[in-house]
C-alpha cells in the first residue's frame, strides 16, 4: 500500500526544518482521503511542483503534527499517465 498522498505547505515549516500539516489544504485532504494522522505515519507531500516523502511527528512545543523530510529529497512530481479515450479502449477490446 502506497503512502496518502496530502497537500503540504513547503514554506510553512517549522525551526526545526519540519512541515507543519495545518494549512487548509492539508487539512482538506486528510477529510477527503480519511487519513488520520499518527506518530511514524508515511507520507507523500506535495505542492504545485514539488513532493517529498515524509514521516508525522507530534511537535509537543506547537502541540501540532509536523512531517519529517529531507529537504534534499524533494523531487518534482511523475506526470500521471494519460488515460485512455473511450475510442481507445473500444479499438484494444
């Protein structure tokens, strides 16, 4: 089972370099993809053009979850394969 893949904001990080997940988006995804978050939880955060794997934390000083990540591990997202037109799927059947 692949990582939830939740909109994070890059430039919402904390002192510590962590990814804080309460920005709207964040939040909306998590609702959308019933994804609750917990210690050691992976995750797939992305942006407009940027993603980068990481791990949730609880951050006890902001009593708020954060995301581990390297920020030297941020990698522009795969292009989604293109889906097949109804014209091609009838000419493959």
């Amino acid at each position: 089972m692949s990582a939830p893949r939740i909109y994070a904001d890059f430039h919402n990080a904390d002192s510590l370099g962590r990814l804080r997940l309460n920005s709207v988006g964040t939040v909306q995804d998590l609702s959308r993809q019933r994804v609750t978050l917990r210690d050691g939880l992976q995750l797939t955060l992305y942006s407009e053009d940027l993603e980068v794997d990481g791990e949730v934390r609880f951050a006890d000083g902001e009593g708020l979850w954060v995301a581990v990540i390297a920020w030297d591990a941020i990698r522009e997202p795969e292009p989604a394969e293109p889906l097949e037109t109804p014209e091609e799927l009838s000419r493959s059947a």
